[in-house]
C-alpha cells in the first residue's frame, strides 16, 4: 500500500478498507460458453496517466491520475480472438463497449463475454473517500479487486478454461493466494506473430475457419513448450526436439498468414502457468542459449525463459492463469 494512506482504528489503510468491501460483491459474466477443449481469456484495460484540475481554497493545482481507456487495446483484442475462443470483456464501461463496432461485430459472432456488476465508478463513489479516493489513486486498487471478483466466478463455472490478460500498460494483478514451488513464468520473446492493430477482425476470423490446421498446430506446440518447461527430467535431446518442432509451427503460421494478407508485427508473450507437481528450478532458464533462428531471411532470433514462480493455490491443474503481451508495434515481421 502507499505510505501516508489514511487508515481506521484497525490500522487498514483507504484501499484495505475499499478491497474488503469490494470482495463481498458479487460479479456476474453472461455470454457463450466454453466448450471442452476451448480457452478463453479476459481482455485487460489499457491505463493511461491523465492530468485532473484540483480547486482549493484559492489555488489550482493539477496533479497526475490513472484513468482506464474505455476502449481495450486494437492489437489485444485482434491477438486474443486469433489465439484464443472466446474473450472476455473488462469489467467497466460496458455500456460503453456496446457502442464500439468492434465489438458489436463480435458480440454478433458469439464470442464476447460480458461482465454484469457495478462499475468501477461507481464503487469508487460509493465507498467512504468517493471522488477524492477516485482522483488521487485511480481506479487501479478497485479494478484489481473487480478481476480478482470476476476470476473466482470463471473458476467456479470454468475451472482453468479462463486466464487473465495484461497489456505492459495494465496494473499488475494479485488473483489469488499463491504457492511456492507450483508456479513457472514462460517467456516466448522474439516468437509470435500477431496481426497489427487495424486488421479487419472478419479478416482473423475468417483466416480461423479457413487455417485452422496452421493455428491449431501453432497452440499445441505452445502448450508442449509449456509442458516440457515444467518437466524437470526431461533430456536435452527431447527438449531439443520440441522446440525444433515449435519453430517450425511458427514458420507455417506465419506463412500462412502472409498467404491470407494478413499484416503481421511480433509479440513477446510471458505466461504464468500452473503446475501439478511441486517443482524445484534454478533461478532462470533459456532455451535454448544461442536462440532460436526463425528464417534464414531475417536476423530475428528468439528464445525462451522459463522462471521460477508462485502459482495459484485454488489450481490443482497445470493450466496458464495469466498472460502478458509485449508487442512490438513497429517491426513488420516476414510480409511480403
């Protein structure tokens, strides 16, 4: 928590106080079911710092504020509808969404989930400090709070169908008890490829229906780059062998989405994963130590780091509960 936050008799500063509240509340999510086998994930809001006039007595003075975009980032949405089968709206703003085409589209396409409870507004103005508490810390303490709500509902109904995501502008999330030694953090950087912000979501849709062998063999090797880093007997020549035959998914993606004219940009992609058994690992792994070469036409290399990390207690299952996407808005990757 921040220093110099007022607390209670207690000794719970402003934001403990509001959490504690918030946890009682219960979050709803309507929309499409999971099928057996599919994947959703629950798109994150974009933050940006805004500056907020504060009128005192006889001064003015303007200070800094998080604030949420009330549109999720182009390129995650574009990313998880590609990756994933269904995507989760945030929690705020709904009515707002509504209006966007983007999402109209989807929502007509049956792959839009919604969040039905209140806003973060609104709690920030219902809770004791109101505007006030709102203005000097943002919504971040009351957002994180909302997922946290909205995760445990997916659980109850999905049990790890559902993962988390997280743009490099979004607020770190703590989304439940964690345990050592059943968690790792999977970095696959200089890797994927994902459309860019302004291609036409029909586009990706229909380059699902049409390339479903390309995409659905990419996601496997995804997952068994997830499998083997939390093996720890497995031999080098087998990890090896994996990650050769993940390379050469990639390439037949990318081909195939250059075949389709879909223009592509790279991003890095760090997972926290789940793992059924209690691990022991070193402090950090890469995969392999000279990288992975993707094309002898580019001098674009990549690699995977595998970390230690605490995973979610609630979880018995090796599943991915949260991901994070670092784009690389400005590299046009193997176009042409």
């Amino acid at each position: 928590m921040l220093p110099g936050l007022p607390s209670n008799q207690y000794g719970q500063t402003l934001d403990e106080i509001i959490i504690s509240k918030i946890k009682k509340i219960p979050v709803y999510s309507k929309g499409k079911r999971l099928l057996p086998g599919q994947r959703g994930i629950v798109l994150p809001s974009p933050i940006e710092a805004i500056d907020i006039a504060e009128i005192g007595q006889n001064t003015l003075r303007t200070m800094r504020s998080n604030r949420f975009n009330v549109r999720p980032d182009a390129q995650d949405l574009r990313k998880s509808i590609l990756f994933w089968d269904l995507v989760h709206l945030p929690e705020q703003y709904y009515d707002t969404y509504l209006l966007e085409p983007d999402i109209q589209f989807l929502s007509e396409c049956g792959i839009i989930r919604s969040f039905e409870g209140p806003s973060v507004e609104d709690l920030g103005n219902r809770f004791d400090g109101g505007v006030d508490f709102v203005n000097k810390r943002g919504h971040i303490p009351i957002y994180s709070q909302l997922r946290m709500n909205l995760f445990s509902t997916l659980e109850k109904e999905e049990e790890g169908g559902w993962a988390m995501g997280r743009g490099i502008s979004s607020p770190e999330l703590n989304i439940g008890e964690r345990t050592a030694g059943r968690g790792l953090v999977v970095e696959l950087t200089n890797m994927l490829p994902v459309p860019v912000g302004d291609v036409n979501l029909n586009d990706i849709l229909e380059f699902k229906a049409k390339r479903s062998d390309e995409l659905g063999n990419l996601r496997f090797h995804i997952s068994a780059v997830f499998r083997q880093a939390s093996e720890q007997d497995i031999d080098a020549m087998t990890r090896g062998d994996i990650i050769e035959e993940f390379r050469k998914s990639v390439i037949d993606f990318q081909k195939s989405m250059n075949d389709s004219g879909i223009v592509t940009t790279l991003v890095d992609l760090v997972s926290s994963l789940n793992v059924a058994p209690l691990i022991t690992l070193p402090l950090s792994i890469k995969y392999p130590e000279a990288g992975i070469a993707l094309t002898t036409f580019t001098a674009v290399t990549g690699c995977i780091t595998v970390t230690p990390f605490k995973g979610l207690k609630r979880r018995k299952t090796s599943d991915v509960f949260e991901y994070v996407s670092k784009y690389h808005r400005d590299i046009g990757w193997f176009n042409g």
